[in-house]
C-alpha cells in the first residue's frame, strides 16, 4: 500500500518534532545563550534581585530607566539567573503558561520582560562606555534565551479544542465503513448476487450514495459533513488566543518574530490531529478499500474544520498576534494537508477496476476541498499547495480513465458469467447496471475526467454508459442462443433482462441516466420487450391453441372434439407446469406476458367450447377456470430449473 507508507513517512516527519508532552519540538536551541549567560554570571556577585516591575508583571514601560551602567548589570545579572535557571533543565519546569494556559511561572516572565526592557533601554552602548562589549554580548545572549523560552512556551499552549469533535473522532475510528461510499461490485457480490436476486444491488430508490451491503456513516460523522454544524462548535480556546497575543508582544519587542514565524510549523492543533492519527491506525490494520474511505472522510472533515478554525480565530479579541494568525494558519494547514496529499499520491498507481468507486471518492473529497483550502494560503505557500493538488487530481484522474476501460472491458467479455435461474436476469446484467448506477451518482467528475480522454473511452458518463449497455445486450444475445435455444425460454430470457436494464437506467443518478440516454434509447428498448413478450406467448404457447384448430384426419371428416379437448387439456397442463416456475422478477412484466398468454388462450377455448356445445361432461374447465390458472404463471416457485 504506497498511500499506507506516504502516509507514514510523512507522520513521522512531523512527529520526529514532538515532544515528550505531544508538544512539537522547537527548531531553534531552547538554551539560546545559556552558556554565555553561565560564564557570565561567575564573575559577577550576585545581589537581590531589583526587577524592573512587580514579579509576574509585564515590564514593558513600567521600570524606571537605569541610573548607572552598574545598575543595569545588576538586573541584568538577576534576570541572567532566572533564565539560567530554566536554560539548565528546559523540560523540567512548568514553563510560563501551562497547555490550559494558565499562568504558572511569574518569575521566569518577570526575568524575559526584564531582559527585554533592558535591550530596548539599550544601558551598554559600545562606543560610550569602555569596557561595556562584555555585557552587551550578554544582554543580546539573554535576549536570545528569553525568545527561545517564548518559542517553548509557544509551542507548549493550546489553542485548539478538539473535544467537541472527540466523539466524532472515536466513532470514525471504530466504525466498519467510516464512509458513505458505495461498494463496488467484486467478483464475490456477483456471486451472491445470482443466487439471492439482492446481494450486493445497489439501492437506489434514496438516491443517496449507499449500498445495501455497506453500513452507513456513524451520525457523528455524517454531521461533520455538513457545512452548517460547524458555526455551532467552539474550535479555538480563548484563553490559549489570549497568550498567544502575549508572546507575540515580547517576540515583537524582542526583535525574533522571524524565529515566531517559523515555529508556526510546529505548532500543535488537536482539531486537525486527532482525524489524521485515525489514518495513522488504518493504514496498518485495515484493507485498501477502508483506508481509502477514511481518507476521503477525513480529507472533507479537515477542510471544513480548517476553514470553521479561520473564521473563529479572526473573530477572537484582537491582539498583538493578529499580524501573525494568517502565517500561523497557513503554516498548521500546510503541514497537515501535505500529509493527506502524500497519503493520497501513494494511490495514485492503483488501477484494478474494483476500486473505481473508492478512487471517484478520493478525487472528489479533494476536489471539494481544495478550494475552501487554497483560501487558507498566500504567495509561495499557495502556490506550492496548489500544484501537489493539482498534480496529484491529474494522477488519479488518470487512474479512473484506465478503471473505467476496465469496466468497459470486463462487461465486453462477460459471456462466461453463471446462468441465470429459470430464465430471469443474468447476472451479467445485474453487475453492468449495479456498475451504471454507482458510476451515475459521479456523474459531474466523470463527465470532467473523460472528457479528456483521447479517445482511449467514451469522452462522456453517458457514452460510457451506452457502450457499456450495448455490450451488454450483445453478450445477452449470446447468452440467450447458448443457454435457451431459440424457442419462448429465449424470449422470456431476454424480455426480462431488458425490463431489468430498462428499470435500472430509469432509476440511476435519480433519473438523471434515463435523460442522458434520450426517449428514443427507452423507446427502442420498450419496443424491442414487447416484441419479447409477443414472441414468448407465440412460441410457448402457440401450439397449445393450436390443438383446438386441429385439422380433418380422415376422409374429409374431423377427428372427435371430445378427443381435441383432451389433447388440449395435456398440452395445456404440461405447459402450464413447465411456466409457471419461471422466474419474471418485474411485476409489470409479468402483468404483461400473463396478459399476452391469457389473450391468446383463453379467446381460442371460448371459441372451441362455443362451436362444440355438445361435449358436456368432457369439458373438465371453463373458459374462468383457464384464465385463474394462467394468472398463476412466473413465480418462480422452482429456481433449480434451468432454461
């Protein structure tokens, strides 16, 4: 499975920065300085600390400006400490903020918003005071190490809530199917297929993309899915906006928003997380097939949250971070989103026309999202993003053109199919209409996908759809010939595969096929069953009426009519036995050949019992008595009849 080894190729880049708290690594050194800072302070004589502001304060603005240089290396020197202190074990501490942003270390902020008074007072300029190089380098090393601190504890807080979206995320991950996409007939469903008349159809009378075998979409999902629920969701934690607004006021001070912006591509966000470690698990414990599902959910569930997560930042209390969100967004969707394309280059090469379905899924999950993301980046970003999607919607689309002649192929050389039980329909002809009415329901990107073809496939969903029907009826044909001869079970074969592709292209695509094949398609197919229909009654049933016109034998003189209607009455029970277990699974079909048996029947008995009225107790049944028994024919009672 390339997808399944894209997929995790590109997680374990991304969790190769990762903390032992689930928090990305920094890029930068957390200890930025910290030696300088250490060799600095052995020299010095440490005194209590004279902070430019009340502890856990901001400083900015707030401290009376240093007297003397001595002064200023004095709060320096404590302030040095106080990072030291943090520089020496950077995981141990809580840090500034905890993940739920609370404040939880006032002293170390003290010391940063010190340092950064300091630079900004600028107490150690190099021309004016002899001797001050030492400690400007220690002040721009300590300006270093307190944005190295801001960095950690940027990627420390948490700004997104992923749990309105925890039992979404749980049902996906535990339920069979995960998506709402149909099945796509196997060998296997054919099978099952022939023997139950239902196994493996395609139910279309909801016109919704679902298989009678498949299960559906937990409801927590399938709401996800939906553009509107997620105006109600509270995605962004304000509390997490609020110390991103006070970072982002330091680094800005600090002059490192350079080193702000590319932490932005380490930044955790649980929202989008906890869909793509779903893929994570299916890809080593699940088939082709269901990877593929979750893939093409959770590819429409990112775009959505990515887009809700936009609108909810901007709408959060403005702050020193709002220079900076568009950059933050952008960088937290390009990491994920590369990811899910990775995932999905790695399917790009599979060809097997069983996956047709899966693959339209996963073009149109990403089609759909693309737009809605793009609107995420600018400049180099979204050009970058832009061209992998694009490139990546030429690779599979390329890949449905070869599953689609694949199917075209496999309907051409179908004719080795089972028979079909007791003359009803083939299941050549369920696989092939199964086929027009999944594909029917992908009818926007396949017309966009085959229309550029090059005449390898028909350049249209509806030229598809024609060849592969005449195909059909072709194989049919042959079918027909081979197994039921040339006699009523031929006609009856084929009048009820015919009714079958007749009723199926009405229903595919919501009725949507039956106005791409035309009126005159169904009109000739109409046509062409009542000409089944007729010929079915004439060639099964013509020689029973013909026992009542028979012919003079001796002399001028006709046999006996108590001697006719007994033949008559044979032939009629022999065939009505042999009939009636026929199988015509369309009720109006079988309204139809009853009717066209009954009228040709029952008229000529009336007439033969009319122009012998002398025959009294030979005559076993009335004309009514005719009639209620033929009413009983195509019930398929006896499947394990052949042809």
């Amino acid at each position: 499975m390339d997808g399944a080894k894209n997929f995790n190729s590109a997680w374990s880049r991304y969790q190769m920065r990762t903390g032992p708290r689930g928090a990305p690594k920094s890029r930068y050194p957390s200890n930025s300085g910290a030696s300088s800072i250490a060799s600095s302070l052995a020299p010095l004589e440490l005194r209590p600390p004279t902070m430019g502001a009340a502890v856990g304060k901001p400083a900015f603005g707030l401290a009376v400006a240093p007297r003397t240089a001595a002064h200023a290396e004095e709060r320096l020197a404590a302030a040095e400490h106080a990072l030291l202190q943090w520089a020496r074990s950077p995981g141990a501490d809580a840090g500034v903020w905890d993940a739920d942003a609370s404040r939880t270390n006032r002293a170390l902020l003290a010391a940063v918003d010190d340092v950064l008074l300091l630079a900004e007072e600028d107490p150690f300029p190099l021309l004016l005071l002899p001797g001050a190089a030492s400690p400007r380098r220690r002040l721009d090393d300590a300006v270093a190490a307190a944005a190295s601190r801001m960095v950690e504890e940027f990627l420390r807080v948490r700004v997104w809530d992923a749990s309105p979206l925890r039992a979404a995320a749980d049902r996906l991950a535990l339920a069979s199917s995960g998506a709402s996409l149909l099945v796509f007939p196997s060998a296997g469903d054919r099978t099952s297929a022939a023997s139950s008349g239902t196994g493996g159809e395609v139910d279309a009378s909801d016109g919704g993309s679902r298989s009678r075998a498949s299960s559906g979409v937990p409801d927590e999902v399938a709401a996800l899915l939906e553009s509107e629920v997620w105006d109600d969701l509270d995605l962004v934690r304000p509390a997490g906006v609020s110390v991103l607004h006070e970072i982002a006021l330091r680094m800005v001070r600090a002059g490192c928003t350079k080193e702000l912006s590319r932490a932005f591509a380490n930044a955790p966000c649980d929202v989008l997380d906890r869909f793509l470690s779903i893929l994570r698990v299916e890809c080593s414990q699940r088939t082709t097939e269901s990877v593929i599902k979750r893939w093409t959910t959770v590819t429409r569930i990112i775009g959505k949250a990515t887009v809700a997560m936009r609108r909810q930042l901007h709408a959060q209390p403005p702050g020193a971070f709002d220079g900076f969100r568009d950059a933050y967004l952008q960088a937290i969707a390009e990491n994920r989103v590369l990811i899910l394309l990775d995932f999905a280059d790695g399917f790009t090469t599979v060809t097997s026309h069983e996956k047709l379905v899966y693959m339209l899924g996963m073009y149109e999950a990403l089609s759909d999202a693309a737009p809605g993301l793009l609107l995420l980046f600018t400049g180099a970003r979204k050009e970058l993003v832009s061209e992998r999607t694009q490139g990546i919607l030429a690779k599979l689309a390329g890949a449905i053109k070869v599953m689609v002649a694949g199917v075209m192929a496999r309907i051409q050389g179908g004719g080795e199919c089972p028979r079909a039980p007791s003359g009803g329909v083939h299941p050549l002809a369920r696989y092939a209409m199964a086929c027009v009415e999944m594909l029917a329901r992908h009818r926007a990107v396949l017309d966009l996908i085959l229309s550029d073809s090059g005449g390898a496939t028909p350049g249209s969903l509806a030229g598809v759809v024609t060849e592969l029907i005449a195909c059909l009826e072709r194989n049919l044909q042959v079918i027909a010939s081979a197994d039921a001869g040339a006699g009523g079970p031929r006609h009856l074969f084929l009048a009820n595969n015919v009714a079958f592709v007749l009723s199926r292209a009405a229903d595919a695509g919501g009725g949507d096929m039956a106005s791409l094949l035309g009126d005159a398609w169904a009109a000739r197919r109409r046509g062409r069953l009542a000409r089944h229909v007729a010929s079915y009654a004439e060639a099964s049933w013509g020689p029973v009426v013909a026992v009542l016109e028979t012919p003079p034998v001796r002399g001028g003189r006709g046999a006996r009519p108590a001697k006719i209607l007994e033949e008559f009455d044979a032939a009629f029970a022999r065939t009505r036995d042999s009939e009636a277990c026929r199988e015509v699974p369309d009720p109006a079909v079988r309204v139809a050949l009853r009717n066209a048996v009954s009228e040709m029947v029952v008229p000529a008995y009336c007439a033969f019992l009319q122009k012998h009225p002398r025959l009294g107790t030979s005559v076993r049944c009335t004309a009514d008595d005719v009639a209620e028994s033929l009413s009983e024919l195509f019930e398929g009672s006896d499947s394990g009849k052949s042809l």
